[in-house]
C-alpha cells in the first residue's frame, strides 16, 4: 500500500480536492465519483461526503493508497 504525505497550508481541505492534488485523481470530479462510489474512507471510516473538510492529522484511503495530512511547518 502506498502512502502519500500531504502537507496542508491552510486550515483544511476538500476531500474531493485532496484526491485530485494528490493525483489519486485526475481530476476533480473523477475524486467525486470515488467518494460516491464508497471507495474512500477518512481515518478508517467511510465517508460520503464529497467535500468533508479534512485536516492535519487525519487519513484518508482510496484505491489502495493511503494520504497522511500533515501541517505544513509555520
């Protein structure tokens, strides 16, 4: 399984957009379709929501790989 580390600038991200910058994605609707689809899953749980607001600290699964969301340094 391949681990992806994101660092996050700002506050938080859209799920859907965190799957297109991470290239899991191509594109932003396509990581929408991966959400309904159910193929993504936040901190081990399945999630729905097309544009849950992930933060640092949390983990997101699709496809196999896996994205840590860590806090860009200050």
């Amino acid at each position: 399984m391949d681990t992806i580390e994101f660092m996050l600038r700002d506050d938080h991200v859209a799920l859907c957009v965190l799957l297109k910058l991470t290239g899991i994605a191509s594109s932003g609707g396509q990581g929408k379709l991966m959400i309904a689809n159910g193929d993504v899953t936040v901190d081990g749980q399945p999630e729905s929501r097309k544009t849950a607001k992930i933060r640092a600290g949390q983990t997101v699964q699709c496809l196999g790989q896996t994205v840590r969301v860590v806090a860009a340094a200050a």
